[in-house]
C-alpha cells in the first residue's frame, strides 16, 4: 500500500516563495504528481516528477529526491489565484488499475 | 474547463432514494474513474473503466454501482444511501491506463448530501 504526508495548512503572502512537502511510503515507486483544487474546482494536473530532481514550468517547479521518499511543489512569486488545495499523489502499481493514491491536501492561503 | 462535464453539480437525497451521477468526458479517452473527497481526507477510488470494462473496485459498498456505456460516459447509481456517504463525487479520466506519467483530468463533481 501507499501513505503520503504533506502539511495541512500553509499561509503566505503575495509574491512570497511557499514550499508544500511531501513524504511517502510504498512498496513499489513510479513517480510523484501534483495536482491543484480551487474551493468548487475539478483538480488539475500540475506537475510530475518521475526522477530526481526539479521541475520547472513557468512560477511553480517540482522536486524529488527518491532516495529520501521526499518531494515538495514550489509556488514562486505567489498570487492571490494561487489559493487553493494542493495534493500530491503516486502511482500504485500493485493493482491491476495502476491506481494513483492521493495525500489529504495541502490548503494554501494567500493573504494580501 | 477540463474537458469532463459532470451532473449534477450539487444532489440532496434521503436514505431510501434511488439517484444517479452522470459523467462525460469529451477528451477521447480510455479510463474512466470515480473518485470520493470527504473533508480533511485523501481523495479515495473507487471504480476504474478501462475500454468501458471495469477493472478495479476498490472494496465499495455495493450500495454505489457503476455503469459505463461506453468510453465517453460514466454513470455512479446510487440507492439506500447513508449519511457518512455525504462527499464530493470526483469523476475523472486519463488517455489510458495507468502509465507511469498519465495525468487524470476532473470533473468539477458532484456535491452529494444524504440526509
């Protein structure tokens, strides 16, 4: 099975730099995702990390470092949009669906 | 817009109600999945299509009852429901099953009350 733990609360102000972490357990890794959920929202598909290292795509970048079961989602220059749940999530590939186990979300606020 | 249409977007139902959840997706793809967000928890599966045949259960109470017609629509029929069933029904898809980099698209869901 899979755990994941990441922060449940996360408070920043506008165009600050926020980390949110995550820390797994599994029995069989195949890569970390990030996914955003605004209040009301569908989650989106974010980022995801399926080797060490980072990930940049324009002010959010991704980090893993599989060695220390360990990833964070890095928010640069943070807008008041950037509000929202924040999950990361691996890929369980002990069942037949592959299925993709979610952390309980990170929420983040962004105060002017 | 993601791309998966759900409806409908909010249902308040009694324990003895029959009720369904419709999903559509309008992306051409092969998984379909239904998902269950409680407050506070991890989002939980719990059913995965793949070519429309159902290829994981994730120990649901047979209460909720999937149906998929085809690869574009996803159904969750639900009856004799109870109150800790109250959640956000998140119904997603992917272009196919599981690889190691698939990304799922979301609907917005379903905000389900059971009273």
């Amino acid at each position: 099975g899979q755990s994941l733990e990441q922060p449940s609360e996360v408070t920043a102000v506008e165009g600050a730099i926020v980390q949110i972490n995550c820390t797994y357990q599994t029995s069989g890794f195949y890569g970390l995702s990030w996914y955003q959920q605004h209040d009301g929202g569908a989650p989106t598909f974010l980022s995801y990390n399926g080797l060490d290292g980072l990930e940049e795509t324009g002010r959010f970048s991704s980090f893993l470092s599989r060695s220390d079961s360990y990833g964070y989602l890095l928010l640069q220059e943070l807008q008041m949009k950037d509000s929202a749940s924040y999950f990361c999530a691996v890929r369980d590939l002990t069942g037949s669906a592959r299925q993709l186990t979610f952390g309980s979300g990170t929420q983040l606020t962004v105060l002017p | 817009e993601t791309g998966v249409t759900q409806t409908p977007r909010h249902l308040v139902m009694g324990m003895t109600n029959k009720k369904s959840l419709k999903c559509e997706q309008h992306l051409g793809h092969n998984a379909m999945y239904w998902y269950k967000q409680s407050a506070k928890k991890p989002l939980e599966l719990m059913f995965v299509y793949s070519l429309e045949e159902r290829v994981e259960n994730n120990s649901v109470p047979s209460r909720f009852s999937p149906e998929c017609p085809n690869s574009s629509h996803l159904f969750l029929h639900l009856h004799t429901l109870q109150p800790e069933d109250s959640a956000l029904y998140l119904c997603a898809s992917s272009q196919n099953l599981a690889g190691l980099n698939e990304k799922l698209f979301f609907g917005s869901g379903t905000q389900l009350s059971v009273l």
